[in-house]
C-alpha cells in the first residue's frame, strides 16, 4: 500500500524562510528577491552580466532583514543551475522556495534565425529552468517539509508574437513543465505554480526599473500602463506564502487586462507594422 501524500503546500505555517530567485539582479528578479526577505530568512540571489546590480539587490534584501546569499548563474549552460542551486541550498542549509526568473529572448524572424540563436534562448528559458527546478525539487523531497516552486513565464506563454519564435516555444514549454512538477510533486507537499507577466517596465523590455503608475500610456493595454516589476514579485510571493497552500498547477497571467485584447487588436490595427518584430 502506498504511503498517504502530504497535503499540497505543507502546513498552513509554511513561509518562504530560504529562497532562491535566478536572475535576481534585476527587474523582476530583482522586485522578488526584496518581497521574500524579512527577519529569519536567507535569499539566494543569481547574476549573470550585472554583478553590481546584484549586490544592490543583495543590499535591499539585507536592509529587509533577511540574509543575502550571491551567486553567478550562467544558464547557456542549463546543467549549471543545478549546481548553483544545490551550492546555495548547502550554504543556506536548505531549499523551501525557488522562483526562476532567469530569461533571454530575441526580436528575429524564424527565415533568418540560425539554429545557435533558437538553442541558445530554449537552454536559458527552459533547459535551464528545468535543471533549477530538478534541484531544488529533490532538496525538497529530500527534506520532507514542503515546498513552494515559481516559474517567472510570460503572456508569450499563451499568446505567440512574431520575431519571438525561441521564446514562445521555450516559455510555452515552461508552462507545461509546471503542469507536470505540479501533478508529480504534490505529494511531496510542493506546490508548483507559473506566472505570466505581461509588459513590465524593466531591461527586458527596453524600459528602466521604475515606478509606471502614473506615467506612461499604453492605449492596447485595458488599464492603459505597462506593468511594475513589484506588481508582479506581489504575485509571486502571495504563490511564496502560507495561503497558498491550495494553489498549484496554474499559470497567473498579469498583464493589465492585454491577453484579452485579442479581437479587439484585430480590429483596430490600422496598418502592417505588426508583421515585423
């Protein structure tokens, strides 16, 4: 007879006390880091290019109360996030959080894209992911308290965009590996849950990290402004926290309202702009 499965999430008193955020030097990544931090709790925080960045979020999870823990996560070579996070997991004496916000994309159609640029974006985005995801999953069933698993996604995980080929297919891809962690590792009382963000006034998106509720105007988006990163890091640490327990398997899509745009983008669109990235 098999043994009977832990309830999803772990106790009602489940709190994100050792975190592990990828691509948390900035952006999103970085609004993340700071919303898991508080008194008792440890924070891995990755880089990949900005070191200083990294230190400065490192400096706003201190100033929280939390203790900072930095790493450099190059996941061009997926197997190294295994290994960062095991490293992080030993240093901080363990693993109950992970949210992977580490990604890269492109702005290239598929007739001119070589076969290194689509590798390139899928190992960042999914093969390196789901080498984060493994680690930290079997530190987690290792330990046997639960545990709470966060992929950062995107709207381009429901919604393709031309000259986002690689990404598309990688953050779909991502979202279905979410699906299937959440089904195999419920048992374990680990919650495994995506979520998709829309347009964030970030690097990624060309932007700066900066507050966007006031100034900027973005007519194709129902509540007419690119998103926060804080707005989404909120998200992720509700998913993080103790009423989440129920909650697994899911793909939060926030975007102001832009996925529901699409016939109304269809029959407003004035011109062929679209077609080019």
């Amino acid at each position: 007879m098999s043994a009977t499965p832990a309830p999803t999430g772990g106790s009602a008193a489940f709190e994100p006390r050792r975190a592990i955020v990828t691509g948390s030097d900035s952006g999103i990544g970085r609004a993340t880091a700071v919303a898991l931090a508080g008194p008792d709790r440890q924070v891995g925080i990755t880089w990949h290019q900005d070191e200083e960045g990294a230190q400065g979020t490192a400096r706003e999870v201190e100033a929280a109360g939390a203790v900072a823990h930095v790493r450099r996560l190059d996941l061009s070579d997926p197997a190294a996030g295994a290994a960062v996070v095991d490293d992080l997991a030993t240093t901080m004496g363990g693993v109950d959080t992970l949210v992977m916000s580490s990604g890269t994309g492109t702005s290239q159609l598929l007739l001119n894209m070589d076969l290194e640029t689509w590798r390139h974006v899928v190992a960042v985005d999914l093969d390196g992911a789901f080498s984060c995801l493994q680690a930290a999953a079997r530190r987690m069933v290792e330990a046997g308290s639960g545990g709470r698993i966060i992929a950062i996604t995107s709207v381009h995980e429901h919604a393709p965009r031309v000259g986002a080929g690689p990404y598309c297919a990688a953050k779909g891809g991502l979202g279905l590996l979410v699906k299937v962690a959440a089904l195999e590792l419920a048992e374990h009382g680990i919650t495994v849950n995506a979520v998709a963000p829309g347009e964030i006034a970030t690097e990624m998106t060309g932007q700066e990290d900066e507050s966007v509720l006031e100034d900027k105007h973005r007519p194709g988006i129902p509540v007419s402004r690119p998103g926060d990163a804080r707005e989404i890091a909120a998200t992720v640490a509700f998913l993080a926290g103790p009423d989440a327990g129920y909650v697994t398997g899911q793909s939060w899509v926030v975007d102001g309202g832009m996925l529901t745009m699409g016939p109304m983008a269809g029959s407003h669109l004035q011109g062929d702009d679209w077609r080019r990235p």
